[in-house]
C-alpha cells in the first residue's frame, strides 16, 4: 500500500466509514431499538454522565493540542513531542477513541461498547503503520520519542511496535 503524507492510504476513509457505523448502531440501540441498553438500569445516570463529560473534555484537549502542534510546527520535518504529543504518540486518533467510548458509556449500549473494539483495533491498525513510517524516517530519534511515550495511554505502552 502507498502511503500519503505519512498516513494509511485507508486511513480517512475507513475513518468517516466506522464513525457513520458507530453513530448509526449507537442512535438506533441507545434511543429506539434499546436492545443491549440494560445496564443503564443498574448505572446511574449522573455516573455515565460524567464519564461522557470527562471523555469528551480529555478528546477535546487532545484533539485541540494535538492539531496545533502539526498545524504550527513544520510537519514532517522532526518527531513532534510537544504539547498533547509528549503524553500519547497518537493524540488526534486517542481523542476520536474517547469520544467514541464516551457515547457507547453514556447508553450503556453494549453494541456500541463491542463495535467500539473494532473500531479501536482499526484505529491501532493504521497507527502501527503510521509509526513503521515514522521509524524509518526519523529512526533513532522516534525510537527514543516511543521508549518515554505511551501510545494510547500516558506511561503505558511504552516502545511498543
């Protein structure tokens, strides 16, 4: 596959394409359907509520930092470690996870949750090729950024290929 300015050449597309999935599958069985929303009865609201706000904050900050740091720095030319980049290797993909999640939490629709895993396992697709690219064309120095970066959780996964 060719890649084009360093991402999967399925990249976006795939994106769009899981995010009208998702949205669909979770509108349908949280607001009309309710047919995994069970859990919702045992979960509090105010509880599942909170989660929604602080997923979608921690989304927004990623997000927002994340796109200055490639928008003002000169993408492409050194491994960005800045800003929300020197917590997760993928700020920009992390944020989109959490909004996912956070909407399959705040229903409790258990569809949503199980369709979630897909779309992360897409998601760390294409950030695993994105950083094969990275390795060979920043090398030791993107090595050294992923030994102290997590690449979904800060501290966690530390180096991993």
């Amino acid at each position: 596959m060719k890649e084009k300015n360093g991402e999967h050449p399925f990249g976006d597309a795939g994106q769009l394409i899981l995010l009208a999935l998702f949205l669909i599958l979770w509108i349908v069985d949280s607001f009309f359907l309710r047919t995994s929303t069970f859990l919702s009865n045992h979960i509090p609201l105010y509880i599942r509520l909170v989660f929604l706000g602080l997923a979608l904050a921690t989304a927004a900050y990623l997000s927002m930092s994340g796109h200055d740091k490639i928008c003002r720095e000169q993408r492409g030319t050194e491994v960005v470690s800045s800003g929300a980049f020197r917590y997760v290797r993928h700020p920009l993909y992390s944020a989109c996870l959490l909004f996912y999640l956070g909407l399959a939490v705040s229903t409790a629709s258990i569809f949503s949750l199980a369709f979630f895993v897909a779309v992360f396992v897409f998601y760390n697709y294409i950030a695993s090729f994105e950083e094969r690219l990275l390795d060979e064309k920043f090398g030791e120095e993107y090595k050294k950024y992923k030994r102290r970066t997590g690449k979904w959780v800060p501290g966690i996964g530390k180096g991993n290929e």
